[in-house]
C-alpha cells in the first residue's frame, strides 16, 4: 500500500488528472479518495496540517514514552541489521 498527499484544483468539470510517483507500478489498484478542503487564507496550511496531527497526546499508553529516545533506539536497530 501506498500513500502520498497532493493539491489539486476541482475545475468546474468536477474532473482531475493526478500524476503518481514514479514507483507505481502499472496494473490494477484500489484507490481510496479523501478529500480536506484547503483554508481560505493563504498564510493557513491545508487543513491544518496532516490528520494524523489531530492524534497527538490523544494515546496514553504512550504519554511516558521518549519519542526522540525512542526514535534513535529504531534507529540504531535498523543500522545494525
């Protein structure tokens, strides 16, 4: 599975042409659409930023967690592999 995030613009057709990232392969795919509507002013990002942001703090069997500690810990075991 993959996921990627683009803008686009709705024309008056209701119809768009998104070009994939080149490591798509050609063949038959299952393609979910979910779409935010960008703010109105310019200065705001897209919907305030990713959804996945939304779910910050929200789990708290994680709230005793180092993230950056844990991060490097990940980190150093995929160097090791």
């Amino acid at each position: 599975m993959k996921t990627f995030e683009v803008m686009v613009n709705i024309p008056e057709n209701r119809q768009m042409m998104i070009e994939l990232p080149k490591d798509i392969e050609s063949g038959d795919y299952q393609v979910v659409v979910v779409m935010t509507p960008a703010k109105d002013s310019a200065n705001d990002t897209l919907a305030s930023g990713h959804q996945l942001n939304e779910l910050a703090g929200q789990v708290k069997s994680f709230s005793g967690v180092d993230a950056v500690a844990w991060q490097q810990q990940v980190r150093n075991e995929w160097d090791a592999s």
